[in-house]
C-alpha cells in the first residue's frame, strides 16, 4: 500500500478531471454552477427580497432602507468571495442547515451595515426550496447564457465557415456505407448546422422559471402574516422584475422542475447531434478525405511517429455521450417529487455543473479538431473517378421523364441500369456506350454522356450556402 494518502496532498488532488485535466475547458462554470456559486445565488437572492419587501413597504410599520443600506447590502452580496464561504462554512458547522447559514450570515452583515433592527426580514415566509429554486434558476440561467450557448455558438461559427469553403467541393456520398449519389462536402456540414441550429435556437428561447411562494406553494405564512397583501402579485414582481426569470404560479414546496428537463434534454440532443458530428468527422479523416494538419511538437502514438490521431473528435465524442447520460438522468429525475416534497432534487441539482462540463469541453474539442483539418481534394476525386456507376440514377430518371413525354424505347428504366450497375464496377466509356444506345433526344444524349460524377452533386453548393446564411442571420440577431 502506499505510504502517502493522496487525499492528504495540499492544494487538494481533483477527483474528477472536469476539476483536474480539463480545468481550463470548464472553468467558467465555475462561477454559475459550484457550491459556492448556489451560496452567492443565495444571498442575492435573500438580499434581493430583503430589499423587495422592505422598499415596497409590504409589512406595515416597518420602516424603509436607506440608500446607504441599500447599497451596503448589494456590496455585501456582490462582494462574496473566500471569507464570506467560510463564514457561511461556519453557521453550517453548527446549523448543519446550508441554507440557514446563508441567512444567519447575512444578518452578519447587516450588523455591519447598521440595519439589523431589520433582521426578522431575512427569508421572511421563505421556505428553504423558495431560495434554492431561484438560486439555481439564476446559476443554470448564466451557465448556459454565458458559458454553453457561446461555446455551441463557436462549433456552429467554425462550421459553417468550414461548410461554405468547402460548398462545391465533390464528394462520393455513402449511403449504408456504399458509393451512392455525389454530394458535396461543404453540404455534407451544412446538414450539421442546420440541425445544430434548430437546437441551439430552442435552447436560446428558454424560461428559467422560478417561485417564492412558502412551504406547500399556498402563501399560507405570508398571509398569516399580512393578510392584506397581493401576495401572489408580490412574489410575481419580484421573481420577474427583480430576478429577471419567469414567474411559476403554481407548484407545490419545490417548484417543479419542468422547465429544467426540457432544457437539458435540447441540450442533450444538441449533444447527440455533435456527437454524429465527431463520427462522421472520425470517419472521414479515416477515408483519408481529410488530412490532419500536425500540431508542433505533438505525439499521435507512444511507438508509431507517422501517427496523426483524431484525438479531438474521439475526446468530443466521449464527453458527449458522459454529458449526455447525465442530463438524461438529470431530466428523469427531476420532475418527480413524491407528494409536496423530497430531496432527490437536491443532490441531483449538484451535478448539473457537471454535466454541463462534460458538454463543454467536447465543444471545445470539436472547434479545435475543426480547426486542424485539411480538405483532401485528390482522395475526394479519386473515389468519385472510380465509381461512375452511381450516375445509374441519373440515367435512368432522365429515361422516366422522356418515357413520360413519349420518347419511345424508355420502359422500365430502373431495371435496365440495375441490370448494367447493379454490384459491378463500371467505367465512364461503359456509361457513355449505353447512353448512346439508349435512343434519347440528342441534347438528352450530350448531356448524359457529358456528366461526370463530381459534376452529378445537384443544388448540393447551393444549399450548403443557404443554410450558411440562414445560420449567420439567426447568430446575429
């Protein structure tokens, strides 16, 4: 056995490498999705409704804060930084409560501000869950405003540069992993921003939502307490205009979470999207249709130096499906909560950070590996000059149209160039002879007989450069 615990080692050995290894991927989560970001949330939002109940004068005879006080507190909670966490560590040491430890220290503070004679307000007719619902609608809100949605901005960005320079270029497509009718692969990518992007507007246009409305949602503390007060209007203007979220009326202790599970599954599907996004990239790279440009000093293979490995794309893929399992989980379980309350939420909440994280750090990977690639226009060329037997279709759908119109001599197409490419490796003069024999309109004829694979690709570049557009009108407004 090991003489030295690791779990000993000061600064502290991360358990998991969203902490560890990738740390500089998912820092910025840090400060929206960690423990110590839900006891900032909380103390706004205890400061917040503080401040709500006081300047709106919604307990009669309690006087109002000035604005000394007013900003003293605001200070107080924007100012949360490592004494304030072990301040909050040492009321839970004793109240081993964590969210009585947010409002004992902050009727700390207001012994420092002066306005203590105030300090019955703090977390008046809250309920523990009306402060964590709203802390983690904030924390959730800015993880995926400020972190996830600009990471997923930057995959789209990359790619539809990529797609655009890469729009007319030919590309042998695979349907069912065969030769099948030519693409390009700029439109190839495109499909991928326009599914991406479908994703990413969803998940844009989110409600956070959030309630303050005591222990069984019914205000029954509130009214107990001030009879006279609009208080489902006092929670509403507070949630909506003080917060910033959408107000949820009606709910039972917690609020229900709902709005949590259908974000993380969008985010989930954006994942599984870039995720087919890694293995086609992965695919492609192995068909050698793209090169890989070599980072200085790097090592694809501890025995192997020619080895350039598609390192981003097999990380990209990993974490997405690790992101992916949670969220789905995360979902699942957090619409559930036996009768008016239990604490399955509570615990699993704690893990959004990571599954958030996971998301992330594939993001970044699939940008890097985007951005170390090299188009191989001779592999593309290659395949198609070798698999003239997927103009089959071509042919045989001009042959319907003119049998349609009455050219003679059409019947059934379909079985004819089954018959001539079915399973065979044909050549272009093998192509050009059928044609010939066919019987068509002679402008039918030149035009059959002058089409090449990497010419048979359709509106391919076209669409590739509409839906590139579409996406940069969407990102910019």
């Amino acid at each position: 056995m090991p003489t030295v615990s690791l779990a000993e080692v000061s600064p502290a050995i991360a358990l998991g490498p969203l902490d560890g290894r990738y740390r500089k991927d998912t820092a910025d989560l840090v400060d929206h999705l960690s423990e110590a970001a839900l006891n900032r949330n909380r103390i706004r939002v205890e400061v917040e409704w503080f401040i709500h109940l006081a300047q709106n004068s919604v307990i009669p005879g309690v006087r109002r804060l000035t604005d000394d006080e007013v900003t003293g507190l605001r200070a107080f909670a924007e100012g949360f930084d490592a004494e304030t966490i072990a301040t909050l560590a040492a009321h839970e040491a004793v109240t081993v409560h964590d969210v009585k430890a947010v409002e004992y220290t902050i009727k700390d503070a207001l012994v420092e501000i002066g306005a203590d004679d105030l300090s019955e307000l703090v977390h008046f007719c809250c309920t523990s869950e009306d402060i964590n619902n709203l802390s983690w609608a904030l924390g959730i809100q800015g993880a995926t405003e400020a972190v996830w949605l600009p990471r997923a901005k930057a995959l789209i960005d990359t790619l539809a540069e990529t797609a655009e320079a890469l729009a007319e270029v030919p590309m042998l497509a695979h349907t069912h992993g065969q030769p099948a009718t030519p693409t390009t692969m700029g439109k190839e990518l495109a499909v991928f921003v326009h599914r991406l992007r479908r994703q990413y507007e969803r998940i844009a246009r989110t409600d956070f939502l959030g309630k303050i409305n005591g222990a069984t949602g019914t205000y029954s503390a509130h009214l107990a307490a001030v009879p006279g007060a609009d208080w489902p209007q006092i929670a509403r203007t507070f949630v909506e205009g003080g917060l910033g979220l959408t107000f949820n009326p009606l709910t039972t202790q917690i609020e229900s979470h709902d709005w949590d599970a259908e974000l993380f599954a969008d985010i989930s599907r954006f994942n599984r999207i870039a995720h087919n996004l890694a293995t086609d990239m992965w695919t492609y790279i192995s068909m050698n249709y793209f090169k890989q440009i070599p980072v200085a000093g790097a090592t694809g293979s501890s025995t192997m130096p020619h080895k350039v490995n598609p390192i981003r794309f097999e990380n990209a893929e990993a974490n997405l499906e690790l992101s992916s399992a949670l969220l789905d989980s995360l979902a699942a379980t957090l619409v559930t909560s036996r009768m008016q309350r239990d604490l399955t939420d509570s615990t699993s909440q704690r893990n959004i950070g990571v599954a958030y994280g996971h998301s992330v750090l594939a993001l970044n990977n699939l940008v890097k590996g985007l951005g170390q690639l090299a188009i191989n226009e001779d592999a593309l060329a290659h395949d198609l000059d070798t698999n003239w037997e997927v103009l089959g279709e071509a042919i045989q759908s001009v042959m319907r149209a003119a049998g349609l119109q009455g050219v003679p001599g059409m019947e059934n197409p379909y079985e004819k160039l089954k018959e001539l490419t079915r399973g065979k490796r044909i050549h272009q003069a093998d192509l050009q002879e059928f044609v010939a024999g066919l019987g068509l309109p002679e402008d039918e004829t030149q035009r059959l007989t002058a089409l090449t694979p990497a010419g048979y690709v359709g509106l391919a570049a076209q669409l590739a450069r509409d839906e590139v557009a579409a996406w940069r009108e969407t990102s910019e407004s």
